[in-house]
C-alpha cells in the first residue's frame, strides 16, 4: 500500500528529520536512506518499522540539520588500547600496510563513547519513527478501505454471475446428455441402451458444475467475512483470490453451454481484479 510521512524535531545538535515512503509490495521490503553520523539508529529504525508494517516496500530517510552547538563524545580508553593492539598485531603481519588515519580511528565502532546528548538523539528518533508511523498508518488505512470498498463491489458482481448460471444448469444438463448420447450412437453404432446411459451418465458427472458453484459462494463469503474482520488480512486475501480463481477455471473448463462459460469468464475478469487489488493490502 502506497503512503507518506514525514515528522521533524529540534535537538541540541540540530534539526532531526524522518520521512517514510512506502510502495505496494507484496512483502516487506525496508530502505534505509541515513545520514552517515545517524547510521547507529537504523536498527531501532527497522525494528519500529517491522513492528507495524507487514506489506510494502518502506523507505526511510533520516537526516539532521547541523546546529551550531555540537555533540560531544569521549574516547573510550579500553577501545582505544584494543585497537592499537590490533594494528601492531597488523602491522607484524602486513609490513607494507598503510597505518590508520585519525578519521579511521574515530569510525571504529564503540570507540567514541555515546554521550548524554547521544542517549536523547536516540529517544528523539524513536519517538519521530512512532509519529511519522501513525500518520503512514492513518494514510495506509483510508488507501486500504477504499480498496476493500471495491473488492467488495466485484465480490456483489461475482454473486451476481453465480446466481446467473444456477438457473442454467438443467438445461444445460439436458443439452449435454443429448448430444452426448448421440454422439456415442454415431460411434459405437448398434450398442445398446444400457451401455448408452452408463457412459452419459460418467460424462453428466464431469460436467456438473453445481459444487463449483457452491465452494466459489463459500469463498466469497470468506472474502466478506475477512474484510469485515479487519487487521493484516492481504495475505488470506491473497490466498482466498487463487481459490476463487481455481473455481472459475474449473466452471469454465467444464461449461456445457455458451452462457455458461460467458459467465465463467466474467468471472475470471473478476478474480483477476480482485487479486490485483489484493495485492495492495496489507
């Protein structure tokens, strides 16, 4: 489901700002687009996210607006003996490589110590990923009941084209044991009756669509009742438009009648809609 959020804050350090973009996909699909010295936040970023997002592809973009006052951060001694042990352990072993530059030192992870001003950078982006959420959420639900709306439309048209072929079905069924049985007679010529009527009779059977008919009702319920249901329902959604999709292959693949399968294929027009729209749910 398609969406946009955006929240921004002050901070000691400067302006924070978060956006979130989100595109139909059928699973989660997380980016992160972040400012080289916010890129420690990212994990609680992508666990807020996956917290409340189920389908789509997500991007999240986090920048800051340097202020004039800065952040300020220690060294931390014990990381600092450790690396430099390291890189005489390195230097043994590798003679000709270059040694560490100032600026490699300070990108070392877990070398500068998180300060004060750092512990409420990480609050302060908690909190603008749980506002910019609840706006991409209250955008995602209006997207999704405006989708749900329309399933339901062609949910109504699907019954109708149902109700459509039932009356159908007897004659057809008397159509199709008629030209079957005269079609045997063509071909087998003087064989009698009884045998006659067994082979129609298997034929009759393989052409009933009444049980069709009935589970594509049963699963067009199942549609209704989920959609009422609410919550992450694109995946059932998904699931029920390949039954129904099956249903109709199957009414069409049998039909005995041109009015039959000219049901079967609005019908199949129809779950192709469906699972298109499905696809946009979350």
């Amino acid at each position: 489901m398609t969406g946009y959020a955006a929240a921004s804050a002050g901070s000691p350090r400067g302006t924070l700002s978060l956006e979130l973009r989100s595109v139909n996909s059928r699973y989660l699909d997380l980016q992160f687009r972040i400012a080289d010295e916010l890129r420690a936040h990212e994990p609680v970023l992508r666990e807020l996210i996956a917290a409340r997002v189920a389908r789509g592809k997500v991007d999240c973009r986090l920048s800051l607006a340097e202020g004039t006052a800065q952040a300020q951060g220690t060294l931390n001694e014990h990381a600092v003996a450790r690396l430099k042990a390291l890189a005489e352990a390195a230097r043994k072993a590798f003679p000709d490589a270059a040694p560490l530059r100032v600026a490699d030192v300070l990108r070392w992870p877990g070398l500068v110590a998180e300060d004060a001003d750092d512990e409420g950078l990480r609050a302060l982006v908690s909190g603008l990923c749980r506002r910019a959420l609840d706006d991409l959420a209250a955008t995602r639900a209006r997207e999704g009941a405006k989708l749900a709306a329309g399933i339901r439309e062609r949910v109504q048209a699907m019954r109708a084209h149902a109700q459509r072929v039932a009356p159908l079905l007897p004659e057809a069924f008397v159509a199709y044991q008629t030209k079957i049985t005269e079609r045997l007679r063509e071909a087998i010529g003087s064989a009698d009756d009884e045998r006659i009527r067994a082979e129609v009779a298997l034929f009759a059977t393989k052409a009933d669509v009444a049980e069709e008919l009935e589970r594509l009702r049963v699963h067009l319920d199942e549609v209704e009742r989920t959609l009422g249901g609410g919550g992450a329902i694109g995946k059932r959604l998904d699931f029920l438009a390949q039954e129904l999709n099956r249903e109709a292959n199957t009414l069409a693949s049998k039909s005995s009648s041109a009015a039959i399968s000219d049901c079967a294929l609005e019908l199949k027009l129809l779950v192709e809609q469906i699972r298109e729209q499905v696809q946009n749910i979350e």
